[in-house]
C-alpha cells in the first residue's frame, strides 16, 4: 500500500536491526486519515470473503481494525491483556508468548461476541513472530468461528510469524512487508499488488 509505505519511509524510525518506531501515526499518534485508508485496503482485500467480524488486540491494532469494520460494515472485537473487572465470566483466553519480553500473557474476549456462525478475519498492527496473531487464532476456532484470513499493517518479513502462519494455512495480507532494518535503513518486499 503506497500511502503507508510513504508514511513509514517519512516517519519511522528505525530503532535497531529489528524495530521500527512508528509512534507518529500507528503506536501512540494516529493518523486518522492514513487510518481510514488502512481500512479501505484491508477491506478491499477481503471484501469477497463473507467476514462477520473483525477480531483484535489492544491497543494498536483497534485504529485499522475499527476502519476496516467500518467499511465492510461489521463489528470489532478487541483481546484485553489485562482481566478487566467487569469481563469475567465466560471468557475465551489464549496465552500470548513474547520472545522480546520473554513472559506469557493471557489475552481474553468474552464468548458473547464470537459465535460458530461468524466469519473473522484477524487484524494486528505488526507481525513479527506472529505469536499474538495465534493467540487470536486460538481463540477464535474455541468460539467455533471460522478465521478467513490474518490482516496486519506491517509485517517485518524478516522474522518468523508470516512463514508460520502461512504455513499453518492461514491467509495473511500485508499492507506493507519490510524485507530489513539493517543500518539504519528500512527497505520494503513489494507485493503483487502494488
Ligand atoms: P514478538 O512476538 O516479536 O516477541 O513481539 P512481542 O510480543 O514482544 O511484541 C511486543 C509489542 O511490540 C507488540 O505490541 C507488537 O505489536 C509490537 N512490535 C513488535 N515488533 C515491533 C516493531 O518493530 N515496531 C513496533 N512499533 N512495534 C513492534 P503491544 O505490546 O501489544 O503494544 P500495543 O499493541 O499496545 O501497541
Ligand atoms: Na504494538
Ligand atoms: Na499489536
């Protein structure tokens, strides 16, 4: 995706060989605009694919996701990591391992708001080992739900969660796929559709 390509080029910074700071439109500011165009595309990509819900994790990933359930029209669940006092009962939880922080965490959504009649499609705001794109996973196939397909703004092709998940099967969309970090440079992996 051109525009968000553009934008990483003029406002990431890259922190190391392995991360990209993206506070200014993605991680702490947002880009309103960027993201309604973020949700266009995700919703472009999927919009043959009969998706019901749209299905997160707090808290970068709300902003594409609630834009592209805007565009097609469907409602957004967010994963808490956090057992929240009100959202305790009935709960689909998966553990969320973090190799930079080395911990698991339990991410939750209650069963109210995933059925096995819903069609979902996955969103995050990066993937990197692709452990929080599983967790999702996971509990998405606990409520019966089918997952159409992964969405992530950006992948950091260099590591290892688009191969798992591809080769779990899964469909993952890419808006932009950074192919290295290296020296102080970020340089992309185009697409067939760009
Ligand atoms: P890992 O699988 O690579 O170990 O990722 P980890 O769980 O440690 O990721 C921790 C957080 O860092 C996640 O956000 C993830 O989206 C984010 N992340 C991973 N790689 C990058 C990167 O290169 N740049 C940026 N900006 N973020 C990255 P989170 O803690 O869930 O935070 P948030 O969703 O509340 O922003
Ligand atoms: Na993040
Ligand atoms: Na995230």
């Amino acid at each position: 995706m051109d525009l968000l390509i553009q934008t990483i080029k003029e406002e990431g910074i890259v922190l190391s060989d392995s991360v990209l700071k993206v506070d200014s439109f993605l991680n702490h500011q947002i880009n309103p605009q960027l993201m309604f165009e973020i949700g266009k595309e995700f919703a472009n990509r999927f919009k043959e694919d009969g998706i019901t819900k749209i299905v997160t994790i707090e808290s970068s990933g709300i902003a594409p996701s609630v834009m592209a359930g805007l565009q097609l029209g469907i409602p957004v669940i967010f994963a808490r990591k956090k057992k929240s006092l009100t959202l305790v009962n009935d709960l689909l939880t998966a553990k969320v391992y973090s190799f930079t922080k080395q911990e698991s965490n339990d991410i939750s959504v209650s069963k109210k708001y995933i059925n096995e009649n819903d069609r979902v499609l996955i969103i995050d705001d990066f993937l990197a080992n692709g452990q929080a794109a599983i967790g999702l996973a996971e509990i998405v196939k606990q409520a019966n739900a089918e997952i159409a397909g992964i969405g992530i703004v950006i992948e950091k092709g260099f590591q290892s969660g688009g191969k798992l998940l591809r080769e779990q099967g899964y469909r993952v969309e890419s808006l932009a796929t950074i192919h290295s970090l290296n020296e102080g440079k970020v340089t992309f992996t185009l697409d067939k559709t760009e």
